[in-house]
C-alpha cells in the first residue's frame, strides 16, 4: 500500500512568519506532527510519501504514485483541505481524513467526498480503519467506542525521516494530551479531554534523540496545550531530560504552551530553564477578571497576571501570550486594556483575537441554545469577525480589535516592548556552542539591519536597544535579534488584519442597513393593510 500523506496550505495568520522566515530561507514554522505520527501508527510494510503543501509542491507523480490519501488539518486549513480530497476524488483516488477539523466537523469532510473519516484520536482509530480496509471495505466512519482516550505510552516515535527538515524553523514534538482546566471557549478539552496524559520520559527522550540523529540542532516546539497539565510528570520528565541535554551539549532551545499557574511553581520553572527552555506560550485571554470569570478560566483570577508574567521572565523564560476580546457583558474599552497590560508586562509576542466559538465547544452549545450562533463562517483566523452576535455591538468590538491590533504592532512599539521584556529575562543556565555564521546568517542579520536600523524610522530604537542589549544582559542577545526580526513579518500582517477585518464589517454593517430598511418596509405594507 503506498499512502500519499498531504497537510493543506495555512492561509497567511499570526503564526505563519512568512516575512521572518524568507530571511533564512525556510518555509514553514512547523512540520505537520500529526501526519508523521499517524505514519508510524499505520503498517510500517506500508510505503510512504509526505507532501506538506506549505513547503513542497503537490505533483501529478505524486498523485499518481499513491494508493490512498490520507490529510489531516485544522479549521483555519479547511479551504485548502477541503480542496485536495475534491482533487483526490477527481483523479480516482480513495482519500482518508482525520484530525482536529475533520473530528469537529465531520459532515463537511463528507460531503466534500472523503471516503474514510478517521475521527479522535489515531492510536485507537487508524487501527480499526487499517482492519476495515484489510478486509477490502472501501468507506467508514471510525470513532473511539463509548468516547475512549488512548494510552499516549502507547504512541510510536513520529517519522520525522519523511520531513524536508531544512525547510522548517522549528521541529515539534508532543509530551501531553488534554488539560486540567474548563474554559469555555476552548476545544482541547473537547478534543482530548480534561484528564492529562502524559507519554514517559523514556518516550519522549527516545523522540528527541531520533531527531538528534537526524542532524537537528535547532528550536523544538513542544505542542502540549498546556505543558503542565500533569505537574507530577512534566517534573519527572524534566529530571531525565536535564541529564540527557547535558550528556547532549544542549543541542535544541525548547518552548511549549503552559497555564499561568506556572509562576506559582518556582521548581518546575528552574527545571525548564536547565533543560534549556527559553519561551512558553500563556493563554492569558484578557485582565478583565470579570470576563475569565464568566468563561470559567478561574485559573487567571486567583492572583496578579502582571506578576505571574515578571516571574516567569525573571526565571528565565520569555513570555508569549494570547489575548481575546469579545466576551460577554464586556465592558467598553476592553481593546485598549488588553493593549495596556501587554505594555506593562512587556510582553513582545500578544496573539490579539476575537472571541470564535468553535465547534462542539460549551461556549458554542451555549450560543446555539440562545440563537446567537451564526452558521455560515467561512473560517476563523485573526482576520475573521466573529462567529456569533455579542453582547455589545458587533462594530463597537471590531473597531478595538483593530485599533489595537495596530497599537501592538507598530515598528516602534514593538521593539521597545521587545526590549523591556528582554531586559528583565534571566539570563540561560548554558552557554549555546558557537554557531557556524553562514551566508545565510550573516544575510538575515544585515537585512534586518538595514530595514530596521536604516530604511525605517525605527534606527535609533534598533540600535540603541540592540547595543544596550549587549552590553546589559549579553546572554539572550541571539534570541533578541531573533524576536526583532518577526517584526518583519508583524510590519505586513497588521496591514492584512485591518484591511480585510475592515472589509468584512463594511459588508456586514451594509448587510444590517438593508436589513432594516427590508423590516421597514414590511412594518410599513403592513401598516397600510385595512
């Protein structure tokens, strides 16, 4: 069986980097993790050949040496998923799907002609469409029985040899599933469930030397929606991989996504700063305690978020955030709060949103209960309204999304935020080798030289910061000069955000107006009824 493996095309977003990442040649932030599990999930006598679209090009020979298809994908890939099983229907080519969008929304990857549609989670699904298709079935629908979750111990190390690694900035791999806490609007625990399972540390271990045998020595991302969901054994598995990162030479900078009760455990911290952790990923959603109240994220009002973030940094690991706004019974203003905090607290990289109800989610079955759901969204992305009517006016919303999305993300506010944060980061425990300057590196390095401390207004931000940044804390000047340079990517994409939010709300507010005058009308002929 020869299994054509194909992840869809990310429109342009937040995390895409596109600008940031031309400067040293690569294409995509990330591989496709799920793709290369489910490749060592499936018979390894079976052959196999990963197309990511985001870096390769899909070719007629590839299509034509395939025997099945198999994609998997997000809701924000849905255009182009929805696209290739389209394609595979129209070259004769029996397709398989699976993954977080197909298992939200089934029906839709049906109806687009995919004729397997393995839902939840693979370690229990792909085995029973494996003994479905043995047995020459040619379509199903394969779910966990009774709502089942997968042992995680039982994961096989991805196959990362079927990777263009060269193309990616960032390898990523996986310790945990599922999460602890209850948030409304969140779909992890939908998808994965509220208890956290861990893999061991001997599996995880096993994964990064895999990759250190395949010659990475660069950024790892670990995906678990919140690192420390099971604090016990994250703690475990950091005591192992301390030893095996110093056996190593520390060969990869790690980063991973963590609830803000992780400044409450200064051990856990000191552990990930060891094993050469140097960013993590907060869901801070908003300081309006109200709000996290009322969305059941208890977990930010329990003490001072400005804190949290200074002692996180202070230990060591820079701080990413996200932040929503939307919410219901928001109070006016709740844009320029959110655009505040992220000022004081310094932090450089605030993914700003509006609030989506996503599928099958508590805050989406609440909305359709309350007929406030809107069903015809065309996807969700940062440059996407709203999926549902809010409390207060819809534009009211939108103009401080904007608004502030283009506050954060001015050239100049940018860097002296990066620099604050920057300042105050505890300095790594280990020295990073002596890297081999490339072209490549050196090219990156002059470029945002000459954009941002020539060509742009931006010169004597950059370079009084760059200079302080070396002298005053010397050891975070790499990872700096890296942050700086998303700025490259950031410059352009609050031109995308505006300029296509500001479209969607022209239409919307024109929608309303002819609304209203068709309402007008009816009352009026009405009226006029003897």
């Amino acid at each position: 069986m020869r299994v054509l493996l194909i992840y869809p095309i990310f429109p342009q977003s937040f995390w895409s980097f596109e600008k940031a990442l031309q400067l040293v040649d690569r294409k995509a932030m990330l591989p496709p993790l799920g793709l290369i599990t489910v490749a060592a999930i499936l018979p390894q006598e079976w052959e196999f050949k990963l197309v990511d679209r985001n870096v390769n090009t899909l070719s007629d020979a590839d299509w034509d040496w395939a025997d099945l298809v198999i994609l998997s994908a997000m809701i924000v890939q849905k255009e182009d998923f929805l696209a290739q099983i389209r394609e595979a229907r129209r070259r004769g080519k029996p397709v398989a799907v699976g993954g977080p969008y197909a298992t939200a929304l089934p029906q839709e990857a049906e109806a687009a002609g995919a004729d397997y549609l393995i839902l939840d989670e693979g370690e229990i699904t792909l085995p029973i469409f494996v003994e479905a298709v043995q047995r020459g079935e040619s379509q199903g629908v394969f779910r966990a029985p009774n709502g089942d979750r997968p042992d995680v111990t039982i994961t096989p190390i991805p196959r990362f040899d079927l990777l263009s690694l060269e193309l990616y900035d960032n390898m990523s791999v996986q310790f945990s599933r599922g999460c602890p806490f209850q948030c409304e609007f969140c779909d992890i625990i939908v998808l994965y469930g509220r208890k956290p399972r861990t893999k061991s540390p001997e599996q995880l271990l096993a994964e990064l030397e895999a990759l250190y045998q395949l010659g990475w020595r660069r950024s790892i991302f670990m995906v678990d929606d919140n690192f420390i969901g099971n604090k016990r054994n994250v703690k475990l598995f950091l005591k192992e991989l301390k030893v095996w990162m110093a056996e190593h030479e520390y060969p990869f900078h790690l980063s991973t996504e963590a609830s803000v009760d992780l400044a409450n455990d200064q051990e856990l911290m000191d552990l990930m700063v060891e094993c050469n952790f140097n960013g993590v990923f907060l869901g801070i959603e908003t300081p309006d305690e109200a709000s996290l109240t009322l969305t059941n994220k208890h977990q930010n009002t329990r003490n001072s978020l400005s804190d949290a973030v200074d002692a996180i940094a202070s230990t060591g690991l820079r701080v990413m955030a996200g932040f929503i706004i939307g919410f219901d019974n928001e109070a006016p203003g709740a844009g320029d709060r959110i655009v505040r905090f992220v000022e004081q607290t310094t932090i450089p990289i605030a993914i700003f949103s509006m609030l989506q109800a996503l599928p099958d989610t508590a805050l989406w079955h609440r909305l359709k209960r309350e007929g406030r759901l809107m069903e015809d969204v065309a996807n969700i992305n940062q440059t996407t309204l709203m999926n549902f009517v809010p409390t207060r006016p819809l534009e009211e919303v939108t103009r401080e999304y904007v608004r502030g999305f283009w506050q954060l993300y001015d050239p100049s506010n940018y860097l002296n935020r990066t620099y604050r944060h920057f300042l105050k980061l505890g300095a790594p425990r280990h020295k990073s080798k002596l890297r081999k300057v490339t072209w490549k590196v050196l090219r990156a390095f002059l470029t945002v030289c000459w954009r941002q401390g020539v060509a742009r207004e931006t010169r004597w931000i950059f370079w009084h910061h760059l200079f302080s940044i070396l002298k005053r804390n010397p050891g975070v000047f790499e990872h700096y000069l890296s942050v700086c340079a998303l700025n490259e990517h950031f410059l352009e994409y609050r031109q995308e955000v505006r300029s296509q939010i500001e479209a969607q709300l022209e239409e919307y507010l024109k929608n309303q107006r002819l609304h209203a005058v068709s309402e007008s009308r009816e009352r009026d002929a009405i009226s006029a009824t003897p």
